[in-house]
C-alpha cells in the first residue's frame, strides 16, 4: 500500500486520499477497494443479535411507533458514522498514514484520556454483548434439547455453559480458515432462514396488532435500537478500503446502514404482527420483558414458523458471538502486546474473553435484555454519539483548507448528537434511582 499527500490541482481537491498498490514481481497493479465490498462491510456488522431482541422491546409501542423509532435511531447512527469517516479521513490526511483504528483516531484527536474512555467503553460493550448472546443462545440450545428429548433435561444455567463451550471450544481448537468457513455457512443459514420466516410470518399477521400504538412506550425501546443498528467501529476499515474516497465512503455508509434498517423494519413488523392483541395484554404486565419471540419458537404461530426462529436465532447470535470473541481477542492483543500463536498460550487469552461473560451469565440466565439495554445505553452513547462529535468539534476548530466535513449543520448538528447521547444516559441513570 502507497501513501500520498492529499495536493490541490486547480483549487480542486484530490478525491482519493492514497491507493492499494501490489507488486507482482514485474509491475505494480492498483487494487482499489469496491464499493460493494464495504457496503457488505457494514451491513454484515449491523445485521447481527441485537435484532433478536427488538419485538420484545418494540411490542408494547406498537409497529407504527417502532417503525419511527427504527428510523430515527438510523438517522443518528447514520451521522454518526459520517462523523467517524470524517475524522479518520482527516487524521489520515494530516498523519500521512494509510490505515487506522477506531481507537487509534481517538487518541490522536482526544489524546490518551480520550482513548482510555473509548477502550474502556469499548470492553464493556464487547463483554455485555457477550453475556448477552451467551445467556440468550444457551436459551435457546436448551429449549431445542428439551424439544428434542420430549423433557427438559438441561437446567437453563447449564444451556448457557454448553453454549460458551460449545462454540468457544470450536473457536479455540479450529483453525482460522475453518472458522471462517463456519461462519460464512452459519452465515447463510442466517439469511436463507430469515426470508423463510419473513415468508411464513408474514401469513400469520394479526390485522388487528398493525394498530396497536402506544407512543409512551417508544423511550425504552431507542437503547436496544442503537445496539442493533451500531457500526461505528468498522467505518476507518471502510475508509482504508476505499482509499480514502470521500464520495464511495459516503455511499458505501449510507447503503451500508440502509440494508440492514429495512431487514429490521420487515422483522419488526412481521414478528410484532404475528403476535396477537390477546397474548400481548395477557403477557406482559408492565415490570417485566414479554419476548414474542418465545412465543413463537415454542409454536405460537405455527410449528413451521417456530423451527425458523429457533434456527434464525441461534445461528445470528453464533455469527455475532464469533465476531465478538474476535474482536476482543485482538483487543487483549494489542493491550498485552505479545505474541499468542503458540496453542499454550492461548488458554488464559480465550479464558479471559469467555469465562467472566459466562459466569455472569450463568449466575443470571436472564441478562440478555438488560446487557443490551445497559450497552446501548453507555457504550453506544460514548462510543456512537459523544466521541464522533467531540472529535469532529476540536478537528473543525484546528481544520486548514484540506480537512472535509462529510455532516452538514456545523456545531448544531454535534451539539444535537451530544445532547441525544446524555439525554438517554440520564435516562438509564434516572429509571436505576427510581426502580
């Protein structure tokens, strides 16, 4: 890979940053990054758990104020993520570097403090994900078990261990390349089996439920929303790849984002359809999480349309627990700065990353909407709303002629991404006083 200075050719402004240079041994062959590649980027990194636990958490406003509530909580994501490809093109641009991190732009621009506040919100995110796919996978695994067997022959506590094992022990016996073999097909399991019940659901829609509206009960909602629509931390990989490309980073973010908004707004309408008015007024009470979604694996809707959830969600949270696992191997990586490849040294790395989720989890089987909840709340906030725009604020105050600012709205438009992050973190922060 080359990197060039970004120069000005008749006042006009060179789109791309540097290029994807490879010498095959007699000349150098360009090999820029595709759009469709990162736009696939950023879909495959929004589509994952997090979309398990919407019906329960949009079901008590209704499909028509979820649908709203989706569509904000994209919208801010997506100026988020604008904000993050800004700041990455520019500390680029300024550093003369032709890659670099989430973290790493953090601290360049925040300096240290900055840095030890995203990691720090980047662990807790990373950790509280994965107790929450642990607890809701071991679910699942033991509800299919007892299926199977006629009996419920696994306590809960148990299922969430077995899962931990189960797919952790593959990820640390497994070679990469067969990993990323079975997460490529647990991946298309994944969306074969989420047009099937897309399909199957669609026929079982209660015309009475398309009504319902309980706009007070949007709020509650907007935290698990932004865990399921969060990208943020891929945008520099995008920026890498696109070589710096304003204009294809802008199109691959947006296309990215908008993909992964309408699989979750054909979910959300599907799934809350599918639920009838009486089982919601029966069920849920007020204190605690109807899941519908439990409802319909155990055949609510059909016996067919429970198999297809049953599989649809346990092979997206195996694809989402595989990509955490990964992401937080690295990250201990890159704190410990040493070498893991020999198989004796991988032991208390993997232990690290999976035992403390684990215990957690089996200690609380029912975590898994408060940990998404709690991660949406504080690690999103910090890590998809106040670092972007505090970064692009102090980047737009020291900016020369070359810096781009890829969000229109100027100080107004961070201002309101602050304001929105603090708002539902003092939000959390008054329902755990008042409770």
């Amino acid at each position: 890979m080359v990197s060039i200075k970004t120069v000005l050719k008749n006042s006009e402004q060179v789109t791309r940053l540097f290029s994807h240079l490879e010498f095959d041994g007699k000349k150098f062959n360009h090999q820029p990054g595709s759009v469709f590649g990162s736009t696939a980027l950023i879909a495959g990194t929004t589509v994952g758990a997090g979309i398990l636990a919407l019906p329960a958490v949009t079901l008590p406003s209704g499909i028509v104020p979820s649908t709203s509530g989706l569509i904000a909580v994209w919208l801010y994501a997506l100026v988020s993520g604008l904000l993050v490809a800004e700041v990455t093109l520019n500390t680029m641009r300024t550093e003369g570097l032709s890659s670099i991190g989430f973290l790493g732009v953090v601290e360049k621009i925040l300096g240290k403090v900055g840095a030890r506040i995203a990691g720090g919100a980047y662990l807790f995110m990373h950790y509280a994900l994965l107790v929450a796919y642990i607890t809701e996978g071991g679910e699942i695994l033991g509800a299919a078990v007892a299926k199977v067997w006629g009996m419920q022959i696994l306590p809960t506590w148990m299922g969430t261990m077995a899962f931990t094992l189960l797919f952790g022990g593959i990820m640390y016996l497994g070679r990469e390349k067969f990993i990323e073999k079975l997460n490529s097909a647990f991946v298309g399991i994944v969306i074969v089996s989420f047009l099937g019940l897309l399909f199957l659901g669609g026929r079982h829609i209660q015309s009475a439920q398309l009504f319902f509206q309980n706009w007070s009960a949007l709020g509650s909602a907007i935290s698990v929303m932004s865990v399921a629509l969060f990208f943020q931390n891929v945008v520099p990989l995008v920026v890498t790849q696109l070589e710096g490309d304003a204009c294809k980073i802008r199109q691959s973010i947006f296309i990215g984002s908008v993909i992964p908004l309408i699989m979750f707004l054909a979910w959300n309408a599907v799934i809350l359809g599918s639920v009838s008015p009486d089982m919601l007024h029966s069920s849920f009470d007020g204190t605690s999480i109807f899941d519908p979604l439990q409802i319909l694996r155990a055949g609510g809707a059909g016996e067919w349309l429970g198999v297809l959830v049953s599989i649809f969600s346990e092979f997206a949270i195996a694809t989402s627990f595989i990509g955490f696992v990964y992401g937080l191997l690295d990250l201990f990586k890159d704190i410990f700065l040493s070498s893991h490849r020999k198989l004796s040294n991988r032991l208390p790395l993997y232990s690290l990353v999976l035992f403390p989720p684990m215990t957690l989890g089996t200690l609380n089987p029912s975590i898994f909407f408060t940990a998404l909840d709690y991660t949406g709340t504080f690690s999103i906030s910090v890590l998809g709303g106040i670092i972007p725009a505090l970064m692009s604020w102090k980047q737009r105050e020291n900016s020369d002629s070359t810096n781009q600012p890829l969000v229109p709205g100027g100080k107004v438009t961070l201002i309101a991404i602050v304001g929105v992050a603090l708002a539902m973190m003092g939000r959390q922060i008054l329902s755990i006083y008042t409770k």
